[in-house]
C-alpha cells in the first residue's frame, strides 16, 4: 500500500514491518513530522447534510451534536465524532518525546501513520536492555499511539523488543498492562501522562526479572502442545472457520518453537518457556495472516493480535507461578 510506505520513518534497520523511510539519527521532532507523514493537522467542521426534495433544490441542516474530522492537507475526511471528541495531534505524538529525548535520553527509532491518518504513532527506545542466557538481548521502548475516530484512547505503553527477531510484547504483569490511556473525552495532558509513566517505566526490572525466570523454565513437549492450545483455541467458539484457522496458527508455532523461529536456537529459548512466549510473539508480528504489513502492525500493537500476545504471556507466566 503506498500511502502506507509513505506514512512510516525509521532510525538504525528497517523495523520489522519493513515500511517507511529511513533517517539518520539525532533528527530533530521537524524532520520526523515531515519524513513520518505526520506534518499536517486535523481539522473540524460541522455536520450538514441535504435533504431532497422532488422538483426542488434540498435543504441544508446541520447536525449539532456531531462533527467531521478532516486533514488540513488533503482535506480527506477522516471520521464523524461527538461534539465533545478531544482531538490529539500528530505533532503533538511526536512532540510528547522532545523532552524525553534530550533530558533523559530517549531516542526515537520509528513512527507513522495509519489508515490514511485515522491512527498514528511514535515509539522511542528508553535505554534499558537486558541479555537473557545465550545473548538474546530484550530491549524497553515506549509506545504512544492514539486514533480520531474513537477506535483507540491515546495510548502510552513500556514496550519490549527482543532484537534478535524485532518481536514487540508489551510490559504486563498479572494480567494487567501498565499503559496509561487517556479516553478522547478528555484532553490529554502530556506531562500527567509522563508522571504516570515514571512508574509505569519503572516495573522494567520486575518484567524483565519475570521473563529471566520464564527462560530459565525447562518444558516437555506435551507441555508445549497444551500451552499452544490453551492460547491459540481459547475462542468463544462463535466462528465455524476458526478451527481450521487454529489447526494452521498450531503447526506455525510449533515449527517456530521447534527451531525454525528467530533466535530459536538461543541458549533461553531453546525447550523454555520464554521459546513459547517468543513463538507466538513472532508468528503475531511476522507470520500471522493479514492483508498488508501495515494491517499487520495493527493488529499487533492494537488490535486482535495485541490481545493474543497478552494472553499468551499470562499462560506463560502461569507456567512459573
């Protein structure tokens, strides 16, 4: 999708998702506006509509209660909201980072936007790394992603990265994700957010202390099966398809565990835990159907595929308990 390969930025290698123009490092917040499809506004009007008249010119009404969200650019409407829909910026994304990059040294490594405008996103590197056993380097990024047309509250969430596969897995911890969301129905206070986020950022250690332990956790082969089961089968069993669909996620992720995933090999996920965890997270990222990249990427931060790598690491994380 062009618009997609338009609408993308990226410092250092080509992000997983493979999209987007790269940049030098140390750009300014500008040049990431520009280069990441983000240098444009969202604008309101609105709603009107005509109502016909048989031999006659309509009429215009006005719909008070609701509003058109359109781009300042191409004037390409975006959606239809309630009159009280706080609007969050592109810039405003990208300017959330300007402070963390020069006072604490975040670095931002990839952002864009998606579905022609309707979502965008930045994701910084935070700094913080740790190396599981055999050099499987897992680093921390923050994620702040928000929509204009209601389907995701502005969104900042500690991330990791495991670099040998570009693998993304949000940090949670006993079922919940310490991500902090600020609904549109309120407007979004960057430097409230950033308070919240100090301790948020800071459960990096207790995460990472968690996924140390899931590396260190020897499985046996039924062992693996029921947990692929227990995450992949856990519909509502509503889809006739999804058996089928399930019977194909199993042998994907089974071949990925079984050695033909990245970094499967690695001394802390070669027969462990955490080469379960990594198993899904990879097929979620790079192998799971989906109708573009850019659909996929999606998916795996907010959507379908987001829900299933959380649920794959609370089986996980049951496994050590």
């Amino acid at each position: 999708m062009a618009h997609a390969v338009q609408s993308m930025a990226y410092v250092g290698e080509a992000p997983w998702h493979a999209l987007g123009n790269a940049l030098p490092a140390k750009q300014s917040i500008e040049v990431w506006a520009r280069e990441a499809g983000m240098d444009w506004t969202i604008c309101e009007s609105p709603v009107r509509f005509l109502t016909d008249q048989i031999g006659a010119l309509g009429t215009i009404h006005s719909y008070e209660d609701h509003k058109v969200l359109y781009r300042s650019d191409t004037k390409s409407p975006l959606s239809v909201v309630g009159r009280r829909y706080q609007v969050v910026q592109p810039k405003e994304v990208l300017e959330f980072y300007r402070d963390l990059s020069e006072v604490s040294g975040y670095e931002l490594e990839t952002a864009g936007v998606l579905k022609e405008g309707r979502k965008f996103w930045a994701l910084a590197r935070t700094g913080k790394e740790t190396a599981l056993k055999g050099h499987d380097v897992v680093k921390g990024y923050l994620l702040l992603a928000t929509s204009c047309d209601g389907t995701l509250a502005t969104t900042a969430t500690p991330t990791t990265v495991r670099v040998v596969c570009n693998n993304t897995l949000s940090i949670a911890l006993n079922g919940a994700a310490h991500a902090i969301k600020v609904p549109h129905s309120t407007s979004f206070d960057a430097q409230a957010v950033k308070k919240q986020l100090g301790i948020a950022v800071s459960q990096w250690d207790g995460f990472m202390y968690r996924m140390k332990t899931l590396a260190e956790c020897k499985v046996k082969s039924h062992e693996a099966m029921n947990y692929f089961l227990k995450v992949l089968c856990a519909s509502d069993g509503q889809d006739p398809s999804g058996a089928l669909t399930n019977e194909r996620a199993l042998k994907k992720v089974q071949e990925l565990y079984d050695g033909h995933g990245r970094g499967a090999e690695l001394g802390a996920a070669k027969g462990t835990a955490w080469g379960l965890l990594c198993s899904i997270t990879e097929f979620v990222d790079h192998e799971r159907r989906a109708r573009s990249q850019e659909y996929r990427l999606d998916s795996a931060w907010f959507g379908q595929g987001a829900q299933l790598k959380q649920r794959a690491l609370d089986a996980a994380l049951q496994m050590v308990a």
